[in-house]
C-alpha cells in the first residue's frame, strides 16, 4: 500500500484551490502556509487531501483560535481569560473612530475612557477613583515611581514573588530606582517588622497576594487591616481581578473586601478572574490615583480604545467565560462529556467519560481544584488535534488524551466534536 505521505499535493494544484487567500493574504503567505501543511504530510500528522484547509485555517488570524480543553480555565500560554461575546462585539464597534476622548453633549475633550472608569467604579463602590493601564506589572510599575522615586518600598520577604517566565517583581521594583527592602523572613512576618523598618525615607507599604503558590506550616503574615495605621501608604497587590468576594475561592483576595480593610491602593489584572482583557486596574484613595494618572509615565502604559471598550463590556454585561466555566455545574459538565463520548464511539473511536480535576490558572488561586469532566481520548490523538484547523489543545495523563470540558464553552461542543473525528 502506497505511504499517504509520498502523495503530498503539488504547491501550485493547491494554490488553485486557495483564490481567495490569495487575492486576501497575496500568494506568498499562501505559499508558505501550504508549504508547513506539506510538511505536516510529510511528518505524517495530517492526510493529503488535509492540505487545503490546514493551510486556509492558518491563513485565517494570527495569533489562531484555540479550544481550550486543558481543564485551566485560565491558561497563560492561551491567551488567559477569553473575552465575553459583550467585549468582543464591544471591540469591533470600537475598531472605527471613537468618542474614547470626547464628550459629544459639550463637544469638548473629557477624560480618557470616563465611560469605563465609572462602570469600574460602580463594580466597586469602596474604591474612591479608578485607572486602568495595560497591565498588572504597570500598574506596580507606577505606584514605585510616582509613590516611591527613590525611596524605601516596604515588602515581606516571603512575598518577593516571581510570576512566571523568569519575571520577578523585586526586579520590578528596583528597575525605577527605587530601593526594595525586605521585612520579616520568607515564613512568618509581624506588624512590628513594619514598623521597625518604617523611617521617613518610606515611600509606601506594598502587600503582594502569593497568587502562584501556597506557603503552609510554621507561616505568619499580618493582615491588610493590621498594616493599614502605620502612617504611610499602603499599596495592595492582589493579582487576579477578583473584585468583590466570589464563594467558590474564600481565599482569594478582591478589591472590595481589601479596600475596605484599610488598603490605600489596589492593583489587580482585568483579565484572569474578571474575565476581561489584559489591562491593570488601580483602585482607592482619589488623591493617589490622581497623582498616578497625571505622572508622565501613565502615558506611557495608558491602555487604548479597544482595551477600554472589552473591559468595560466584560464590567456591564453577563457573565464572562472564565466566571461560567468557575461556577459550571459538575452534572451539566458529565451529562456534555457523555454525549461527545458517546457520538465519538458510534464513530469508532475509543472516546470515555472520566473524572477530572481543572484549576483557575493565571496566578489565581493555587491550591483551588474544581472537579469536572473529561473525554478520554488514546493519547495519540494529542498532537493531531493541536495541529487541526481547529486545535484542540488538551492535557495527557496515564497515556490517555484528556479533554476537560470546565474549560470549554458549551457553545463550543459541536467544534470540539468535529476537530476530533477529522483526526479520527
């Protein structure tokens, strides 16, 4: 029988298929991406006659877009937290001209993205002033230089994180001149290791929320409550975006609950656990936030239209994808998980329903599991299915393909199911 890999389509028998890429993309592009799924024959990960719509799908956005069936609802490597049909129809009506810096009952210049910083501030009403730059990282970046210049940053040793990707935010703090000095050790720090390193070289107190990991045993660290009458500011880094209490995560942080604890700032991420874009958000004391937004480096990490736009959807309308997939019902997730397993076994493919654990991911709350359900799939089926024209990407476990629906918008189903029988 002859090798499906030696019958690779000619490059130009191809293209005759692909006008309207070409008259879109122009031909090279086009070339290029036949030429990659040719080689996916070759490396025997597709069929011949998979050339077309495998060099098509490519050729369809950059970056793609994946099914997320890891189980991590919000995953790093995927884009995080995936955007309400709110923000996205949200950013295409941005995508044309704005009145992002317009008041159009005056006809003069107002403040950028005052319709979004007031939902931001409706969402969390213990929160004086908001701003929103373009993410987490500047939003600390800010407060070091504007609170601290060249002053004392205040920070327990046991919160002097690194985040991911080797990044590290006592590298952070220290990049705007600022001078970091760690109190307490990496286990157990008091109040009065404050107190005893305050001098009035301090520019600000900063509590960072360990979204990443989890410290147990002989451990102490003092509350907001307890660092907020030390007499200078304190500045909290709570990480996910959570901004009011969610009951499914009592130990992660929110904004509301911290700043009403005696928090001076907050900054969070406006994706993660809020489900919106990447942004970071900068709530409290109106005082410091105006200090903050008229620095000259706001410019620098302000965020645009479009950013503005999907965050204010994801703050006014329904549920985003990341808080479904949170408080998807476990029977709704097995009753999905059995009919894809069973359409794939009338198909002939070795497809179960198993037990499954997801996690949120992004940082947020480590520790957390979420029981939900999976198709098991032969751990053959992997790779083909993150190279389809829909990738699937999922997770392997005992030499079994795994894909969790927690992460999986039921919307979603259908695309899932034919992504695996064109690998089937």
């Amino acid at each position: 029988m002859t090798d499906p890999r030696r019958q690779v389509p000619r490059t130009d028998a191809v293209l005759a298929e692909l006008t309207a890429e070409v008259d879109t993309h122009g031909k090279d592009p086009v070339k290029a991406a036949i030429r990659t799924a040719q080689e996916q024959v070759r490396d025997g990960l597709i069929t011949p006659d998979q050339v077309a719509d495998h060099a098509r799908a490519a050729l369809r956005a950059a970056p793609r877009p994946v099914i997320n069936a890891t189980g991590v609802l919000v995953h790093t490597n995927l884009g995080r937290a995936p955007l309400s049909a709110a923000a996205r129809a949200a950013v295409q009506a941005a995508a044309g001209t704005t009145d992002v810096e317009f008041d159009l009952a005056t006809g003069a210049r107002r403040r950028r993205g005052q319709s979004t910083l007031d939902a931001l501030r409706a969402a969390v009403p213990a929160a004086q002033d908001a701003h929103v730059v373009n993410n987490n990282a500047a939003a600390l970046l800010l407060c070091a230089i504007v609170l601290a210049g060249t002053r004392d940053i205040l920070v327990s040793r046991g919160e002097l994180v690194e985040i991911g990707d080797g990044f590290r935010i006592p590298d952070l703090l220290r990049s705007t001149g600022a001078h970091l000095r760690g109190v307490g050790t990496t286990n157990r720090t008091t109040v009065r290791d404050y107190t005893d390193a305050i001098t009035g070289d301090t520019g600000f107190v900063l509590k960072v929320h360990p979204s990443n990991f989890v410290v147990s045993g002989f451990t102490s660290t003092p509350g907001v409550a307890d660092l907020a009458g030390l007499g200078v500011p304190l500045v909290v880094d709570i990480g996910s975006g959570l901004l009011t209490p969610h009951p499914a995560l009592p130990d992660e942080p929110d904004a509301t609950t911290v700043l009403r604890a005696g928090a001076s700032l907050v900054t969070a991420s406006g994706d993660k656990l809020l489900g919106g874009p990447q942004a970071g958000l900068l709530l409290g004391a109106a005082n410091l936030i105006e200090r903050l937004r008229r620095h000259p480096v706001a410019r620098a990490v302000r965020v645009d239209k479009l950013t503005l736009a999907a965050l204010e959807a994801t703050l006014r309308g329904p549920r985003p994808p990341v808080v479904s997939a949170l408080e998807a019902n476990l029977d709704d997730l097995t009753r999905r998980a059995e009919r894809l397993a069973a359409a794939l076994s009338e198909r002939g493919i070795d497809a179960a329903v198993v037990a499954s654990i997801a996690v949120v991911g992004g940082g947020g709350a480590p520790g957390v599991e979420l029981p939900s359900a999976a198709v098991s799939l032969p751990e053959s089926y992997a790779q083909p299915l993150r190279v389809g024209p829909t990738p699937v990407v999922g997770r392997t476990e005992r030499g079994r393909c795994l894909l969790d629906l927690r992460s999986v918008p039921e919307t979603d189903d259908d695309a899932l199911l034919n992504a695996v029988l064109s690998v089937g």
